[in-house]
C-alpha cells in the first residue's frame, strides 16, 4: 500500500502509459473517438474534454491537434476516466484524484484485478493486496474502496455493449455520405 505521491520523471510516464500489465495496447492508427470513450466512461462529452485539456487523463493514442482533429483513447485511458469518475461520485477533490492518477502511472501496476483504490476522504493509498486493504481498514484508515478490477471489467463491457452499436451507426453514416456524394 502507498500513500499517493508526486509525479515521477519515469519512462512509463514520458510514454503516457497508465499500466505495464498485459492490457491492450493500440498503434497509432486505432482507439476509441471521445464520444465513444465519454460513453463508456459514464461522463459527458463536455468532462471529458475538460481532463484532457487540463492533463488529468489525456488520450495517449492521438492528442488534439488544432481544430477538427479528433482524439483517440485508448482501453486504459478510458479506464482512468472511470476511475476518475468513481473518486469524483464518493467526494474525493480533483486535487486528490490527480495526485492518485499520477501514483497510478508510477506504480505501473501489474495485477489490475487485485488493485483497490481506497481513500479516508481526504487521502487516496493504491493497495495491491488483500493483506494492505485489511491492514488500512484496521487502521481506521479506509472509508470506501474501489477495486479497479471490477470497473476494468465494466469497461470492457461497456465497450463491447457500444462496438455492436457502433456498425448501424457506422452504416447510416456512410450510407448518408453516399448519398451526399451522388
């Protein structure tokens, strides 16, 4: 268990990489367009143009680019966006959450699904195991947890629930194209 911390200079970092641990990573050609990832996050459109032009969770498979460019998320940055939200919804300032997102990026955590976040109300401490969650609560320390492997899970249903959406829209919109075209 770790208390959150200052932002480290570390590669991960410098990369925009959230986690090292085995999730998918997609080239620069392919990830989510904000609505999609605003969708699956559970916030507005407008939110998450506000974090990203405030650096709490940039896209880390294309940035905007001046007007007109679109940006890309990738699976763990729509993941932070619902864990930031979760930490929003339970009372954490914004202050605490980016101090959290930023112990995130420097523990490159390996095993999302034993990951909880667990905060006192004014702390956030990243526990990697049962043992630190028990040690923090018999402390008095914890007043809730969120255990990212559940919302790890409820993104990627989320996203599956949006993807087979996604061809009727994907169709109407090309089928207007064409229509304009001719």
């Amino acid at each position: 268990m770790s208390e959150v911390s200052s932002r480290s200079e570390d590669s991960r970092y410098d990369l925009g990489l959230l986690f090292t641990d085995g999730l998918p990573d997609l080239d620069a050609s392919s990830g989510y367009r904000g609505a999609v990832a605003a969708r699956a996050a559970g916030i507005s459109y407008r939110q998450l143009d506000y974090w990203a032009r405030t650096e709490l969770v940039e896209p880390t498979v294309r940035g905007a680019a001046g007007s007109g460019s679109q940006r890309l998320y990738g699976f763990r940055d729509i993941l932070v966006l619902k864990l930031v939200k979760r930490l929003l919804d339970t009372g954490i300032s914004l202050q605490q959450i980016r101090t959290a997102v930023n112990q995130l990026r420097e523990a490159g955590v390996s095993d999302l699904a034993q990951t909880t976040l667990m905060s006192d109300g004014a702390s956030v401490y990243l526990c990697t195991s049962d043992d630190e969650v028990i040690d923090l609560v018999s402390r008095g320390q914890g007043v809730f947890g969120i255990a990212v492997g559940k919302v790890l899970r409820e993104v990627e249903n989320s996203l599956v629930e949006l993807d087979a959406q996604q061809p009727e829209a994907t169709d109407e919109l090309a089928a207007r194209r064409a229509h304009r075209a001719s």
